[in-house]
C-alpha cells in the first residue's frame, strides 16, 4: 500500500494516512499521516478533507489553526 501511496493513488494515501495516524503497520507518525492526507486530499480523495480539518482543529502533527480547520470542514460538507 506504501508503494501505491508513494505513486499518488488517492485511496492509498488516505489508508496510509491511517495507518501512520494509529500506528497500525508502522511507526506511528503524526507528521506523515498529516502529509499522507494532504497528499490524498490533493488528489480528491473526499473524505481526507475532513480528516486534514480535524489535523489543523487539534493541531494534530500540523500547527493548531481553527480558521483554516472550519474552512475545511464546511467544504467537506
């Protein structure tokens, strides 16, 4: 799944995300699970927007910053 991430695939990056957000598979990583949904919200991967507005709500492995995370959220519907 890593190499599927590393080629842009949308759903793999979010799983990826995932795994390196709960430590499941690898060592848990804050810093690249943030990259890895980033990475899939650029690609569209829906769902990942939400998660990135979560990531920035909490200052989860990103520096807090809530204006940016409402903007995401009212985007992800």
């Amino acid at each position: 799944m890593l190499e599927a991430a590393e080629n842009f695939v949308p759903d793999a990056c979010f799983d990826v995300a995932v795994s390196y957000e709960t430590g499941k598979g690898v060592r848990k990583s804050l810093k690249k699970a943030g990259i890895y949904y980033f990475r899939a919200m650029m690609l569209g991967e829906k769902q990942s927007v939400a998660e990135v507005g979560r990531l920035f709500y909490w200052g989860i492995g990103v520096p807090e910053n809530r204006r940016i995370a409402k903007e995401l959220l009212n985007f992800s519907g």
